[in-house]
C-alpha cells in the first residue's frame, strides 16, 4: 500500500517537473524584483502565504 502511494507521488513528480522549475523561476523574479511590495506585501513569505496557501 505504500509503495503504491510512494510510486503515485514520484510519478507526480516526474510528471509536473518542468512546471515547478517555472515556478521557482517565476517566485525567484517576482522576489528579486520586490514586485510583491506592489500589492501592498512586506515579505516574500507573506505574499506566498496570502496568494498561494
């Protein structure tokens, strides 16, 4: 039963790579760029928690 969940998960994985190498891509920017201070967020971690939680 867990091998089966466990195989699940990496084919997950394996199958959405490529967006979560976009989106750390895109997080990284958006951070660099303090473009969350935009819409009023003190932090990367506040605009994360507030946007995407």
């Amino acid at each position: 039963m867990k091998q089966d969940r466990l195989t699940h998960l990496e084919n997950l994985i394996a199958r959405n790579q490529c967006h979560f190498h976009e989106i750390g891509i895109t997080l990284k920017e958006i951070r660099d760029s303090r473009l969350y201070k935009l819409i009023l967020f003190e932090t990367i971690e506040a605009y994360t928690k507030a946007r995407w939680d």
